[in-house]
C-alpha cells in the first residue's frame, strides 16, 4: 500500500501535464497558486498538484507512522516544496525541471558517502544484507553500481528536461522513463548478483 501511495504524486503530475493546455491561465490550481506562464501553464498546473499530492501522501504517511517520516521521505517532501514553490512563486517550470537532477544527484553522493556515517558498512548492505551474501569487496562494488544508477538518473534528466527536443519529452521520462531505466540497473545488477542470494 505504502509503495503505491508513492506513486500518487506522479501520476497527479503526469495527468495534469498531458491533460492541461499550456496556454490555459484560467485553470483552477493556477488561479489557487497565482501561477501563471507564457505556454507553460501545463507545467505549472502538473507541479500545483504534484505539490499538493505530495502533501496529502507524506501528511498521510506521517500520521500513519506515529509521527515520524523517514530521511528520505522528508528530503523528497523538502526538494518538492522548495522546488515546486519556486516554480509556481516565478511561474518558471526551470525550478520543477531541475529537482529531479538534484534529488538523484543527492541519493548518489549520499550513497556513495553511506561508509562515512554507517560504520564503514555501504548503505546497500544495510538494505540487501537479508537477502544477499557479498564480501566486503562485494559490497562496495554493489554501493558503487547502486551510487552509479542514480548519477545515470541524474544525468538522464538533465538531459530530457533541458537539452533533448527542448524538453518536449521531460514529463513523458520523468513519469516512465525515470522507472524503466532503474528497474533495468536493478535487473541487471541482481542477475550479475544472482549467485549470491541467501538459500532458502
């Protein structure tokens, strides 16, 4: 359940990205935010309620967790609001575009920097340690190539948010792309992996 609430903010973004026309001021979460842009409003609608969802999702999951939202889940609530507010603050969908670069970009160095703050045990460990086996060797690679995804991530991102077709295919990566290519890293890492999974 909680894994599909994930998703709900998403797929509010996608739906009003593909459904808004970018030259329709008058739509309703733009007149509630005082947005408003020269052929971008299906951005800035898609980002109203992307903030607006991700509110609803992490209240939700904050009252259901005793009170308590975990590391990532406040990074990803702060990143959306920070960015989402500026966007709609200067009706400039730059802002929006840039927050998935630097959210990937940040769960890569965090990654990466897991050893420092987890007494010299990669993050990766601390999450597959259940169902792998892997020597210490073993899992620092695995904590590079998991680090390495989401620079990938970030890069490809950047590139659809600001280089290809100028952005025109942005929403489409970010609602499926983004997805397609971490579940493609993840299924080859396990396959290369598949040796090692815990018996029984």
């Amino acid at each position: 359940m909680k894994s599909l609430l994930d998703f709900v903010p998403l797929i509010v973004f996608f739906y009003l990205y593909k459904t808004v026309d970018p030259a329709d001021t008058a739509h309703p979460l733009l007149k509630l935010t005082g947005a408003a842009g020269a052929g971008n409003n299906h951005v800035l609608a898609a980002t109203a309620g992307l903030v607006l969802a991700t509110v609803a999702v992490y209240g939700y999951f904050l009252v259901s967790q005793k009170f308590r939202l975990q590391r990532q889940q406040w990074f990803v609530l702060a990143m959306t609001l920070v960015f989402g507010g500026i966007t709609l603050a200067l009706s400039d969908d730059y802002y929006i575009r840039l927050k998935a670069v630097l959210i990937n970009a940040a769960f890569g160095i965090g990654i990466l920097a897991s050893p420092l703050f987890l007494g010299r045990q990669p993050a990766v460990r601390k999450l597959f340690e259940s169902v792998l086996v892997l020597s210490p060797q073993g899992w620092q690679r695995f904590n590079w190539a998991f680090a390495a995804m989401f620079f990938l991530l970030a890069v490809l991102h950047a590139f659809f948010a600001f280089v290809f077709a100028g952005g025109r295919y942005w929403g489409e990566f970010t609602a499926f792309g983004d997805m397609a290519v971490m579940l493609a890293c993840l299924a080859v890492m396990f396959f290369v992996l598949r040796r090692h999974f815990r018996a029984g």
